[in-house]
C-alpha cells in the first residue's frame, strides 16, 4: 500500500513513469511497473485499496435445497448421478454437499473377519521377518 501511494504522488507530480520508476526504485530498490493503472484508480475511486476481485458466483439457496432434497430421497445415491438428474454440474454438488450440507461419503467394505488362531500366526510372521532382516547382510 505504501508503495502505490508513493507511485501515484511521484506520478502526479511529474507525469513521467520514467521518473516515477527511478524514484521507486532508488527509494525501494526494486522495479514497478503499473503506476499509471494505480494513478487511474485513484483518480476514479480516491483509494489505491485492492477492489472486490471477481470470485465464483455463491449457490443458490434454491439449488442447495434441490440437492438436499435428491440426498434425503435416496442417501445411497453417487454425487454425479444426482448431478445428472438435476442438471446441476458436478462441481458445484460436491461443495454443496460437503462445506453446505456437512455431508461425508462412505462405502461401506467388506473384509475379511479375523479369526481365533489369526493373531497368532501374524505376531509368528512378524517375528520370522523381523529375524529374517537382522541376519540379512544385504537386506
């Protein structure tokens, strides 16, 4: 900030970027090069603050309710699948439903039960490895 406002009093007081660039570089020892974009600014909006940069347009409350709705139907139901039928692209359904909504996906897995004799055998392994790695030279 107080760079550009250094830049825009040099400038309004030569005119020249050329002389503006050597003062700000003589004063901060490095090179700028939009004073006349920060002069404009000023002059139109009387502040050298940064503006509102253009973000992505928020959800609408009406979609984020259309997607509420399709989960609550049917929870089981992928994220691009309810993409598709509500016309809504997928990239927009994903953050609703995680940073809106506070929804998390899971599948459900199936493995394999441990039984009774299984603990056994896998310290049995572990030892055998674990021996195998201290007699090993070249392991």
């Amino acid at each position: 900030m107080q760079h550009k406002a250094f830049s825009v009093l040099e400038f309004s007081k030569t005119s020249s970027v050329i002389m503006v660039q050597c003062a700000f570089r003589r004063r901060y020892g490095m090179l700028a090069k939009n004073f006349r974009r920060w002069y404009k600014q000023f002059q139109e909006t009387e502040c050298l603050c940064r503006g509102n940069s253009p973000r992505r347009p928020r959800t609408s409350e009406e979609n984020v309710h259309r997607i509420q709705e399709a989960f609550q139907r049917s929870p089981r139901k992928s994220s691009r699948r309810a993409s598709r039928e509500l016309t809504i692209p997928h990239v927009t359904v994903w953050p609703v439903l995680r940073r809106r909504l506070l929804m998390k996906p899971y599948r459900l897995q199936l493995v394999q039960a441990l039984r009774v004799g299984d603990r056994r055998k896998r310290t049995d392994f572990c030892d055998m490895l674990l021996e195998d790695i201290l007699t090993a030279v070249d392991f």
